[in-house]
C-alpha cells in the first residue's frame, strides 16, 4: 500500500468532495481525504491495483503536487485508523 499526500493549487470544497467520493468507490482506494478549503489531502491504495500515474491523471484538472509520498503496511493504516485513546502503547 501506498499514500500519498497532496496540495492542490486549484480545488473547490465541491470538487474535492465529489473527487473524494469518486475515489471511495474504486476498490484499489482504501482511504481518501480531500479537504477543498485547506487545498490537501492524502491517498492510500494498492498501486498494484490502481498505477500511481493512473491516480495523478484523475487528479490532473486540481493540479496535485506531492508533498509525501511512503509505504504503508496494514497494521500502520490500521493504527492510523484507531482514536489515541484505543491504542495501546506496547
């Protein structure tokens, strides 16, 4: 898994979450976060299912500029996932 965290130099609060919801609906998207008025975001997906280019060209019309980009393991999104007061610290 991969996220990837983005600014947008052109994204409208409608746009973003209408994008949002488009890319909740692909099956190689586990999270999507697109907040119109601070201009960010971030995806995580399996980029053996969904090419990170294919993701930047659905994103092109907001002009995305990668601020982050890592890999994720699925107990890190798992624990991304979890309030502060579920986690426990080993």
């Amino acid at each position: 898994m991969r996220r990837i965290d983005f600014k947008f130099n052109k994204i409208t609060p409608d746009e973003a979450r209408d994008m949002q919801y488009k890319l909740s609906l692909d099956l190689a998207v586990y999270r999507a976060f697109i907040n119109g008025y601070s201009k960010t975001g971030y995806v995580v997906f399996d980029e053996t299912k969904l090419p990170k280019d294919k993701l930047l060209e659905m994103l092109k019309p907001f002009e995305p500029e990668i601020i982050s980009e890592r890999e994720l393991t699925p107990q890190e999104l798992i624990e991304s996932s979890l309030s502060w007061k579920n986690t426990i610290e080993a």
